[in-house]
C-alpha cells in the first residue's frame, strides 16, 4: 500500500490506547505527501467507545470548573 497518495484516512474500530490511532495517522503524512490528509473517527452512539472519546472532554470540562 503506498501511503503518500492516501488522502482520507478513516478510524472505524476506536483503540484504547490512542497511540495506536496517532501512528495510524502519521503514516498517511509521510515524505512524499503533497496533499492535506484529512482523518475521521468514527464512532458509534450509546456504545462503550463513546464513553471513552467523550472522557478526555469531560475531564478537561471538570477541571475548569473546580
């Protein structure tokens, strides 16, 4: 797969470790990349992955509020 003509990249199965999903998405901006990359994450309502991508949000959200 050549990584420099992608233009999307898409997260359709969230990690738990956000690494995972950061290197995910640096490998489309490699040396070669003329293009913007645009990435999405896609993350389905009432489920447990939502939970966990709305935690850092709410915690930023409470510490503002103290």
């Amino acid at each position: 797969m050549n990584l420099t003509a992608a233009d999307y990249v898409f997260i359709l199965d969230p990690w738990w470790n956000p690494s995972v999903e950061a290197q995910a998405i640096d490998r489309a901006h490699r040396i070669g990349q003329a293009r913007q990359v645009f990435a999405y994450r896609l993350i389905a309502s009432d489920t447990i992955e939502e939970k966990v991508a709305l935690y850092p949000i709410e915690s930023v959200k409470f510490c503002r509020s103290v």
